[in-house]
C-alpha cells in the first residue's frame, strides 16, 4: 500500500474529530484502541475527548462496538464497494441514483449526511478492518476507501488505516516492502521478485497444490486453509517454527519448538500504524528464538551447492 | 518466590501493540498484568518458560534441533517451489531472516496479509 494517505495513532489521538470504523469490531478484537487511541482520550487538540469526537461505524451486523458510535450503518453485506463509492460521488457534489443507493441497505440521505459530516470535520480518519478487506472485492475495497480518504483531502485532512489482526503481521509487510519492493505475496523462484496476487498467494498455491515443500513459522495454516490447501501441506515435506506443536506441525516431516516472540525472545514489532516498537520479553525460554533457528537453516543450506548459478560460473556468450 | 516487575512491556496479541504493560513473573511464569485487556492478560498467562514439548519433531517422533536443522535445509534446498509462510507472530528481526533464506532457496514469501 504504498503512496496510502495515513498517519500515526499518536495523531489519531491529539487531532482526530471525526473517526470512521468500516468493517471491523473494535471493542472485541483490538480492545484497547478506543481507549488508548482513539475515540476516549483527551488529545492536544481535543481537551474535551469522547465529547469533541463523532463516531461512526460501517459493518453489516450489530456487534459490540454499536455501543460505542454516536451513528451506526448497517450495510447489506457484499455492498460496501457500492456504498464507498456513491460517497466517493457524493463528495465531489455528483448526482447519485437513490434507488442504487438503497439497494445497499442505506437511504441517500444517510450517506449525505456523512459526507457533510466528513467535510465539516477538521481531521477525519478511516479505520478499516477484515469485515471490508476480506469480503467481495476484498483488495479493491481497501483500494477505494483509501482513495475515498484521499479525496477527501480536497476539504479537510483526511487519512485512513487498516485495522492489522495478528500481532506483528504489519511488521512482515514492512520487511518484505524493505527487502524485496512488495509486501506480500513475493515470488523469488526466478532469483529476482515477482508479485502477483491471486497467483504467488499463499490460498492459491495451496489450493492448486503448485509448491513442492512449505516452511512455515508464526502461522497454523493447516487449522485455517480450505482442505485442498491442508492437504498439499500434507502431502509436501512441511517444516515448522512454533511455540506450540499445532494442527500444521502434526501434518509436518519436521517441526522445531521455538520461544514465544515478545515473552521470550526480543525483537521489533510494527503496529498498526506502522510504528516500530522493541518488545521486552519476560520470561527465559529453554527453546531457540525463530530468528535463530532460520539463521540455522540458512547456515546449513548454505554448506549446498546454490541453486541459482553465480555470475562467476554463467557462460558468458549471451549479450 | 522472588516476583520480577517489568514495566513498558509490549503486547503482540493485535495489532494495538500496546507497549505500556507491566509485567509480574516469577521466572517461569508470567502471574499479573496492569494495562493489558483481557485478550492480552490471558495471552500474557498463558505462556510459561516450562518445557512442555520436545525440543523438535522429525515425521512425529522427537528428535534434536541439529538433527531437525540439517533434515528441514535437505527438504527446501531440494525443492524447486518451495513456500515460506506466516511471518505474523514473529519478530521482525526473524521475517528478515526468513527473506534472506526464501532468497536462497528460491521461494515463495508470504504472510497472512494475502488472505
Ligand atoms: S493489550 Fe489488548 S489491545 Fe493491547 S495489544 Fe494486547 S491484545 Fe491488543
């Protein structure tokens, strides 16, 4: 996601007065961030707090988090793609077809509404979370929220953030966004990257059964993928970093105890905004870190011969 | 029992990565938390520095890392697609780690962003 119109939680807190949830539950899956982050704290420029902030959320049911918005829309599930985008011509003052709107579950007034309270606003953010990004049109939604908080910007700050699950799975985007230009999905079978989602991702090439071996370390697909994927982990020699033998270790030829990362075994973590933070663990473990025992493997492929020819031994006939 | 207090510990649960947790331990066992939500207070106590599996696993049956090591490097260098995966509940010290052996064998990267 590069080139995203985004910012940090720290001015999420002192500077936000208008914050938008879509597609996420908040109050039960990142439990701290009204209260550390967004909406309940008193910022620099909102010494008021909860009162100087409006709170909207977007999801297709009711959850725990309702309680704490001052609007809710319930949209129509798979239509968020169409509701973005009728904003997206709202804001620019275009004309939109009521009844196109209501298919999506909302009335054209609702969306007026917002989009007034949009431009009125002196710093809006636009978190979206898995409800928006894992449903139909999945990365093409994330796209037009994002460019929707881009538009914006035409009259009054604007930006938007994706809400990151899993612990530190903002910091593997980062690291492959440094080391290789893409951040997922990165393809190196050709000594160079390639990215190409749908094809190098992991869901598919499972699916399809398209790898010869799996290395897998802070996951547990073989609890998550669809079968078809759990069975090519079976079928392929399957190798496994974990604090715990998991569902994927027991299908695996070899699995490698490690520390548990941030309690035992120090390192950086990216939050969500993509602030890097040093993790201070605790507790000592018997167990290797991750990052020791990849340095392991890589110590004992490096005593092979390298797959990928070196320049030195290429002939040197081709212009 | 000599209880160790840590302050500003990080909580890697979610993505909040709240990092103003104080700690109490005993040295196996993590016993209190302060600032952290119940999803972190109970992934905070639910890791202990006991040994409760074996130190690694070769076609199910209990082997040593050397051994484990050398066995996992035959499988990706032999492999002409090999896929490596995950990358969320590691540092990123360790992701870096995994680039540079995904570049050696010739892999596939992932993480669960692809989902
Ligand atoms: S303390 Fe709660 S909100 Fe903070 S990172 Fe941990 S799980 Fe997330």
């Amino acid at each position: 996601m590069g080139g995203k119109v985004s910012c940090t939680l720290g001015e999420v807190k002192n500077r936000a007065d208008f914050i938008l949830y879509w597609g996420g539950n908040p109050a039960e899956c990142h439990p701290r961030h009204f209260t550390k982050y967004t909406i309940m704290q008193k910022g620099k420029f909102l010494p008021e707090g909860r009162k100087g902030r409006t709170m909207v959320l977007v999801d297709i049911r009711e959850t725990m988090s309702v309680k704490a918005a001052d609007i809710f829309l319930q949209v129509r599930p798979g239509k968020d793609f169409e509701v973005i985008t009728a904003l997206r011509a709202l804001v620019k003052g275009n004309r939109v077809d009521t009844a196109l709107v209501e298919e999506t579950g909302l009335k054209l007034e609702q969306l007026q509404d917002l989009v007034d309270r949009m431009k009125r606003c002196k710093f809006g953010v636009i978190f979206f979370g898995m409800g928006l990004s894992m449903t139909r049109g999945k990365h093409m939604n994330s796209a037009a929220v994002l460019t929707l908080a881009a538009e914006m910007n035409a009259f009054t700050k604007f930006v938007a953030m994706p809400m990151r699950g899993h612990g530190n799975v903002a910091g593997a985007d980062m690291v492959l966004r440094w080391t290789t230009g893409y951040p997922f999905g990165v393809n190196l079978c050709r000594g160079f990257p390639r990215f190409n989602p749908g094809e190098f991702s992991t869901v598919d090439l499972l699916v399809r059964g398209d790898i010869d071996a799996a290395f897998v370390l802070g996951a547990d697909p073989g609890a998550t993928m669809p079968q078809p994927g759990i069975d090519t982990l079976a079928r392929v020699p399957t190798i496994v970093l974990d604090p715990k033998v998991t569902h994927t270790s027991r299908l695996a030829r070899v699995h490698i105890t490690t520390s548990v990362t941030g309690i035992s075994s120090p390192g950086t973590a990216y939050r969500m905004d993509e602030v890097p933070l040093p993790l201070r663990p605790v507790l000592k473990s018997p167990y290797p870190s991750d990052e020791e025992v990849v340095r392991r493997i890589i110590a004992a492929v490096d005593k092979k011969t390298a797959w990928l020819p070196r320049p030195e031994t290429m002939s040197s006939g081709v212009a | 029992m000599t209880v160790t207090i840590t302050q500003h510990a990080t909580c890697t649960f979610c993505g909040c990565v709240c990092d103003d947790i104080e700690l109490h331990d005993d040295g196996v066992k993590i016993i209190k938390t302060k600032a952290a939500c119940s999803l972190g207070t109970s992934w905070f106590l639910n890791h202990t520095a006991e040994r409760l599996y074996p130190d690694a696993l070769i076609d199910g049956k209990e082997a040593s890392v050397d051994d484990a090591v050398e066995v996992a490097a035959e499988y990706l260098h032999r492999a002409n697609m090999p896929l490596v995966y995950g990358l969320s509940n590691v540092t990123c010290e360790a992701q870096r780690e995994a680039v540079s052996l995904a570049e050696k064998i010739g892999a596939v990267i992932d993480s669960h962003t692809s989902l």
